[in-house]
C-alpha cells in the first residue's frame, strides 16, 4: 500500500525507489512518504497559519502514534490522500531497523522546524533566506539519504560524512523544481522566487508583487530572473558529480543521478 502512495505522489521518486535494493527499497519509500506528507502540510494555504506550524513542528512525533491520520486538507490539495491514509506509512515505518527510525526521525524533526520559520515569515524573500530554505526543505534529504546509504553498508561510511556535498545535491533538485514550478505555485498562492532577485530587473517605482512577471510587457523582466536562478542552479552541478563518483552500489547511483537529468 505504501508503493500506492508512493505512485500517487511521487513525479521524480516513485520508478528509481522501487529499483533500489530490498536492503533500501521500503526505507527509501517511508522516508520519502514521511517527508511528502510533511511537504503536504506546508503547502496546503487552506491551514491556519498556527495550526499549520504546529503541525509542522510535532509531525516527526506523529510517525510513533499508530493509526494518526490527518483529514482537514484543502479540497484541492493534490496530496491529501497520503495524509488521509498515513496512519499505513506508520505501520510500515515502525517496522522498519531503529538505525533507519532514527535518520527518518532526525531529519523530518529539522525540516518540520525549517518550515514552520517560513510560515510565520514571508517564503524565501532574499537570496541569503532562499538558501536557507532550500537547505530545510532539500538540503536536509541528501543529508538523511546519505545516512541512510551508509548505515545500510551499501556504501562506504564516509559517503555519510559528506554533508555539504549531499546538502547541495538536494539543494540542485529543490532550486530546479522551484524555477520549474513557478506558475503552479503562484496560482495557488505560493511563491519562492526571491524577491531581492526579481525585484533586481523591473523599474524601482513599478508597484505590485511577483506576479507582474507573468504580464507580456515584463518578459525581458521574467527572463533576467529566470537566467539569474538558472545560473544560480548550477553552481551546485561540480557538487553533484562529485558526490555521484563516491558512489559504489549501481542502484543508489541511478537513484542520485536520474531526478537530476
């Protein structure tokens, strides 16, 4: 049932976790079920802003409380239904190794609390706040997969001690995602392109917010910012391939490696 789920909510994730090793393949899937339904949360603008903080902070507690579901989702968020049918991530999460609990737990803590600061705060408004923000939300999952590599012996256990390198090789993934998802996000009331960035190639006295990128008469406008972000992405491309190579096992390598092609 979680492979359901996964296929549900999975665009990048679902084909590449289902061709891990057994030793991987259910950690990888909780792990990334656990954190979609973090992801969830954060992105449903139906929440008040308290409760969804809250809910935030305290998720990482509700993988220990069997049967926890979650069915206040908004009409429309695509989602809902791994939070409607979590209480199944739980069971399988509780069975899997203590040494794989403890990475899943660990990082779903640091992220629920990265995102509730930009719930109570604007989404990402300057550049030095956008890096921050895709350290939380992504940065954090190749830390958390690198550990979870490393403690199943697949790879070696300094594959986990590249933290920096695994911060950037999620961060790659977020900041590609972010560009790609720029309209979707607007219209449903999100929005993660910095303002410092945007706000950079239009007119100092031009008034309204990031939306103005969409008008016709701004698109010299919307493309510096697209360029500047673009080049921004790629800063982190030595990164990945650096972490790429110290990979031995074959399946956690086409696991790292296709999402970012």
């Amino acid at each position: 049932m979680c492979y359901y789920l996964l296929g549900l909510t999975s665009r990048s994730f679902a084909r590449v976790i289902q061709e891990l090793t057994p030793e991987l393949k259910d950690v990888i899937c909780v792990f990334y079920l656990v954190l979609r339904g973090l992801d969830t949360i954060e992105d449903d603008m139906t929440i008040e802003v308290n409760k969804k903080v809250d809910l935030l902070k305290n998720f990482h507690k509700f993988n220990y409380q069997k049967g926890w579901t979650f069915t206040e989702s908004g009409p429309n968020e695509k989602d809902r239904v791994l939070l409607e049918q979590y209480d199944i991530v739980i069971e399988k999460y509780l069975q899997l190794d203590p040494k794989y609990q403890t990475v899943i737990d660990d990082i779903c803590q640091k992220m629920g609390e990265g995102m509730s600061e930009f719930c109570l705060n604007e989404k990402p408004s300057t550049i030095e706040n956008y890096y921050l923000y895709t350290y939380y939300v992504a940065g954090l999952v190749g830390i958390g997969l690198s550990r979870i590599f490393s403690a199943s012996g697949l790879e070696d256990p300094s594959v986990a001690e590249k933290t920096e390198l695994a911060d950037s090789m999620g961060r790659f993934l977020q900041k590609t995602n972010i560009i790609r998802d720029f309209l979707e996000d607007y219209e449903d009331g999100r929005k993660f392109w910095p303002d410092e960035v945007w706000k950079k190639f239009i007119p100092e006295d031009t008034e309204g917010d990031i939306g103005i990128l969409l008008k016709e008469n701004y698109n010299c406008c919307a493309m510096a910012t697209l360029n500047y972000l673009c080049i921004d992405a790629f800063q982190h491309v030595i990164d990945v391939l650096e972490y790429l190579s110290s990979l031995k096992d074959k399946t956690v390598f086409n696991f790292c490696a296709i999402p970012q092609v």
